[in-house]
C-alpha cells in the first residue's frame, strides 16, 4: 500500500528496542533457531516458554543498553512508502486512528495504544526473552508488539511470501489484532493451552487475520488526524495478492510441510493457509467485530 502525500509522520510512536550488536546462538545460528521454534510452536509450545527457552541460548556481543529510549524519528511520506522502521511507525498510526473508533464503535472498549518495540537480535519482554528467530509477536503482559523488521526477509526468503509493503503492513496489523483482543476480553477468555484445527489457539489466530482484514479494508478511508487525509491509497490488486501471500506464507499446514515434510493437524496452533486467507477477506470485505469473532464461529 502507498501512503498518501501530505505532511509528515510524526516520531516517537515506535521504540527502538534490544541489547547489544546482536545475538550469537548457542549451538547454531538464527536460521536453525527460527526452525526449532516454528515446531515447537507447532507442536503445542507455549509462547513464553519458548521465547525464554530460546532466551536461555541468546548470547550477546555486547551490552549497549544505556538505559535511554531511543524512537523512530519523524518520517517524510516517501521514507514511510520505502523505509521499513518508518513505514512500521505509520501502519501503527493508522492502525491506531482506525482502532481508535472502531473498537469503542463496535465493542464498547476504549481503545489504549498499545506499545510498538522495532528490535534488532534480541530484546527482554514481560513474556520472556525474545530473539529474532521468534518472529513479530503481541505479549499480552505489557500490551506490547515485538518487531524484527528484518522478519519480512524471512518472510519472503524462507517461507516464500511474495514481497510488497501490504504483506508487512499486514504481520503488523496481525499483531495489533492480538492487542483488540486482549482489550475486548477475547484473549482472556480463550484456553490457548490445546491445539488442533478447532482449537482456542487457531481462532484466536484466525480472529487476529480477520481484524487486520477489517483494518486493510479501511485503511484508505481513515483520516489521519495530524495530516487531514487518508492514510493510505486505495489497495490495488497485486497488493492485496501480497498481504495474502504473506498470510498463506504463515499458514500450519505450510510451515510444517517445509519444517517436516508432513501436515499434522492435531498440532496446529495458527491455521492452515487456506483458513488464513479467509479470515483476513473476511474482515477487508467489510467485516465487523462480530463476524471476525472466532471463537464463536461453529466452523472455521
């Protein structure tokens, strides 16, 4: 998606995040780590415990954390459509100036901006250490999105999305979902302990792909309130092919034939691709709260 010209972005919406130069792995590098937490992930792991169990193997090459917050600065519209930290911070203005009505419009729950920590290698978390090889994640504890943006190589070279600045926006948007459903009570009231395709944690997946659907489908009629226009142009058709992409890229079914060789359902915690391209229509084809609430769906 392109950002509308007009004006700036303002700075200090995103926190630059993590400790040292990078992590050194214990026992192999990122790329083998982000295997094993993909199948552990798949096989029922509880995010905590696999972000402090990768945690207990991150070694750092220094320890620069001087203990002041640095932020991503002011961005021009061209740096937002071409610069990923810049391009993060203006999906999460966006994502705040759409949730910021919708949510109270539709649930009746104000909304709080939710912390945005762009880290590079590694990073402390109230859920635990976290490193790269974990992905972009939401930590329900200090109502946080956690973000490498470096993931969107991985994205593309290793799980085989498409490129396309919508299929970031869209693991962006994905992870705002997960803070929607920690303040409408949908994330509280789930048991993300079991797995399966019918399984808590696969419609609390799905329900965040149908959310980032409901924002996506918005995004080029939401104002941004600093600039007086739009904040996005209107999606074209190869844009939309790359946030599903990214979604079908995420997908358990696909992740586990790449990571296994075979497909166990029994153990998904996410979806299958199918499922999570469906969800996210769902929401960009003018869902509401209601219709992306997963948890009560009879089928997925």
């Amino acid at each position: 998606m392109t950002f509308n010209e007009g004006g700036s972005f303002e700075g200090g919406r995103v926190r630059k995040g993590g400790r040292g130069k990078g992590p050194v792995i214990a026992g192999g590098g990122i790329a083998a780590v982000l295997v094993a937490v993909v199948v552990a992930l798949l096989n029922g792991g509880d995010l905590g415990s696999v972000l402090g169990a990768v945690g207990d193997q991150v070694q750092t090459t220094s320890t620069e954390d001087t203990g002041q917050q640095q932020f991503v600065e002011e961005c021009t519209v061209e740096q937002a459509n071409t610069e990923r930290e810049c391009r993060l911070s203006a999906t999460a203005q966006s994502l705040d100036a759409y949730w910021a009505e919708a949510l109270p419009a539709q649930v009746g729950v104000a909304y709080v901006v939710p912390d945005v920590v762009s880290f590079p290698g590694s990073t402390q978390t109230a859920c635990g250490a976290a490193t790269s090889a974990v992905g972009p994640f939401y930590c329900p504890p200090d109502q946080t999105v956690y973000i490498d943006v470096s993931f969107f190589d991985e994205l593309r070279d290793r799980f085989g999305s498409s490129d396309g600045s919508l299929a970031e926006m869209y693991v962006v948007a994905h992870e705002f979902g997960h803070h929607i459903e920690q303040l409408s009570g949908a994330m509280s009231s789930a048991d993300r302990s079991g797995t399966g395709p019918e399984s808590d944690s696969v419609r609390i997946e799905l329900m965040a792909d149908c959310l980032a659907g409901m924002w996506a489908g918005n995004a080029a009629t939401t104002i941004d309130p600093d600039r007086g226009v739009p904040f996005l142009q209107e999606i074209t058709p190869e844009e939309l092919k790359d946030a599903l992409s990214a979604a079908s890229a995420v997908g358990d079914d696909r992740i586990q034939q790449s990571a296994t060789g075979s497909v166990n359902p029994e153990a998904w915690t996410h979806g299958s691709s199918e499922q999570r391209q469906r969800w996210f229509m769902t929401g960009y084809d003018g869902g509401t709260f209601q219709d992306c609430n997963a948890l009560e769906a009879s089928t997925l």
